[in-house]
C-alpha cells in the first residue's frame, strides 16, 4: 500500500523527472516520519476497520480501487 500520497497543482504538467525529485525531497526533508519496518504488516486496528467500513458505505466503487486491494489482501 502507498505510504504517501499527494497532489500538487502546480505539479500537474510536471515532466516525470521533476514529480520523481519532488517526491524524493518529500520524502527525505527534516521532520519527515519514517515507518518502523516492524510495524510495516501490523493488522489494522478497530478504529481503522470501521473507517474503511464506513467509507465502503459512502463510496461503494472504492472496493474496486487498487488500495483497497492492497488493504484487503490476498
């Protein structure tokens, strides 16, 4: 699952090249939190659970988006 998501206006008619450098200094910059690979596969809690739930509810076409894919598992 992506662990940062972002959009950017500005971005939008970006070359490749240049949303790759941008991601890259997201990603790298000072403050940035980094996920404890120990906790990478840890099972979602209750309180997450019942947010993807209720999304479901509100928006039922996100079952076939890739992330709830990923969330699902195989």
């Amino acid at each position: 699952m992506p662990k940062l998501i972002f959009t950017s206006r500005y971005l939008k008619d970006a070359q490749p090249s240049q949303k790759e450098n941008y991601v890259h200094y997201i990603g790298t910059r000072k403050g940035v939190e980094k996920i404890d690979t120990s906790k990478k596969h840890l099972p979602a809690t209750v309180s997450q659970k019942r947010l993807v739930h209720q999304l479901l509810q509100d928006f039922p076409v996100a079952k076939e988006m890739l992330e709830y894919e990923d969330y699902n598992g195989p």
